[in-house]
C-alpha cells in the first residue's frame, strides 16, 4: 500500500470514529442548513469546442449545463454576453477575474488604489449580468514582496469598501485560495472564509477548487463545510487538472460537503480535456452526477 497524507488522516479519521462509537453525523459536523443542495453544472468558454461564442453556447445546450462562467474581459462587452443567452435556458455562473497582477497587494502602494477601482468596475459589469460573482486571487507568486501578514492587513482595510460597492451593484468578490505551487497566500478555504468573516462585508466571499483543494487540503468535505454559507462558486477539475472522470480524482467527499452546506451556486469546468471534447465532456458531467448520487447524508 502506498502511503500518502490523505490516507494517513482518512485511516485516523475511520479510527477516532470507531473509538467515538455510533456517533450521529450532525453531532459531528454541526446543524445543517434547512436547504438541500444542488449540483448545477458550468463552463468556462475556454474548455467547450466551438468556433464561435454562439456555437459554444449552443452545445453547452446540447450538452444540459446549466450556465457559462465568464472571462475576465466583460467590462464593455455586457451587451455582447447577454445576447449570446438571449435565446438560451444558460445563465451567467462566475467572472473568472484573476490577480491584477497583486497589484491590491502590491508593496507599491500608488498601485493598490487603481487595482480597487478597477475590480469595482469588473463587479458592476457582473452584477448587470447577473453572475454569482467575480473570482480574485490577491496575489500568485512574484507579484508583490510583502509577507501574509501585511497582505492580510491590507485586504482587511481596503475590502470591506469593495465588498460594500459590490452589494450595491448586486455582486460579490469571490477570494479563489491557490495551491502551494502557484501562491504562497491564501492556499485553504479555512483561511479564505476567515478573511471574509474578519471583512464584516456580505459583499466579500469565496470559492474553492478540486483542483488546489486536492494540494492543500486534507479533507474535501470538511474544507467545504469550513466555507459554509460564505462559498459561492466551484472549480471542477482533475488531479492533474483536466476533466473529472479521468483519472483517479473522486468528488464524492466533496459532494457530501457540498451537500451538507446546501450549496446551491454553480460548480465549473475549468481544467483541460484528454481526448475528443465532444465525447469527454458530456461523459465527465455523467461521471459528476453520479458522484453527487453517491454523496449520500
């Protein structure tokens, strides 16, 4: 048997439970919230085969997604985004906005000041389109040389302005946590919910990653569960970030979670795809909702 971090704690977990006895699951996880979850089902552009935004839209139809998340270029292009749904059930899932370079984070303070007002504008643009919200990442690495504590401070102090203009606008910031490889701030949910909490905004929220969540954390449910009603978006992919379905990855524990919060947002393609799209991508969404079949309470 090969030994990794997450069977090493799965095998302590059965073992604690076994030592506990028949202990309820909501004695162990706390009250669930009244509302069941659902899965829906979205995609970044990005991943669907098509020549056009329309022919993309049409199979992700075809295909029964429920929704498109968005690319970071929307300011200005809100008429052309709208149109493409006009005619569809699809609604608009996440922005997937990014970093900015770190510049709200930056260690140049005259760059911190732009970065706010352009995010304001990318969630106006959001909330005119009726997403769930806009993904920001603070920093990835070597985009600013200040430490976690000074990024968190500064996130506390200029967030809860953004987080305000956001509900004004009828939109969220969604703090994305990376893995290791990719960002030394901010890589677990735990941590993402604390900051939305310590921002005091409603319009300061997050989302979570299968993809990262795998690096970092020890437990998909748990991670969820960590999130609560802050979580507002979720990233499917891979181990090795392509389709879920191919390769060993599993989501039923994260489903679980998921179900446990009684997340009812959209849950997002964004990885790569081995093999023809046209076949993979409609056998990867059935493989997802057997996996939220399975994820029984």
């Amino acid at each position: 048997m090969n030994f990794t971090r997450r069977n090493l704690l799965a095998g302590s977990a059965a073992a604690a439970a076994a030592l506990a006895g028949a202990v309820p699951a909501s004695m162990a996880l706390g009250a669930r919230p009244k509302m069941d979850g659902v899965l829906k089902l979205s995609s970044q552009l990005g991943v669907i085969p098509g020549k056009s935004l329309e022919e993309k839209i049409a199979k992700m139809e075809k295909w029964g997604f429920d929704a498109v998340e968005l690319p970071t270029d929307i300011v200005g292009k809100e008429a052309m985004y709208r149109d493409a749904l006009k005619n569809a059930k699809l609604k608009f899932s996440a922005v997937c906005f990014g970093s900015m370079n770190g510049d709200l984070v930056s260690d140049d303070k005259s760059k911190r000041g732009p970065a706010a007002e352009k995010l304001k504008k990318v969630l106006e643009s959001a909330g005119e389109l009726g997403t769930t919200g806009v993904i920001y990442v603070p920093a990835f690495h070597g985009q600013t040389k200040l430490t976690n504590q000074e990024i968190r401070a500064i996130l506390l102090d200029t967030l809860p302005a953004i987080g305000e203009h956001a509900v004004k606008v009828n939109s969220r910031v969604l703090l994305e946590p990376l893995n290791r490889k990719e960002a030394f701030f901010l890589r677990q949910l735990a941590d993402g919910a604390s900051i939305c909490r310590d921002s005091g905004s409603p319009g300061i929220c997050m989302m979570g990653d299968f993809y990262h969540m795998f690096i970092e954390e020890t437990s998909d449910l748990g991670a969820f569960i960590s999130a609560g009603s802050l979580l507002h978006h979720v990233h499917l992919a891979s181990r090795v970030r392509i389709l879920p379905g191919q390769d060993e990855r599993q989501f039923v524990d994260g489903f679980l979670g998921l179900k446990w919060i009684g997340y009812r947002d959209y849950c997002s393609f964004e990885c790569g795809v081995k093999g023809n799209r046209e076949v993979e991508i409609p056998k990867s969404m059935a493989f997802l909702r057997d996996q939220w079949a399975k994820a029984e309470l």
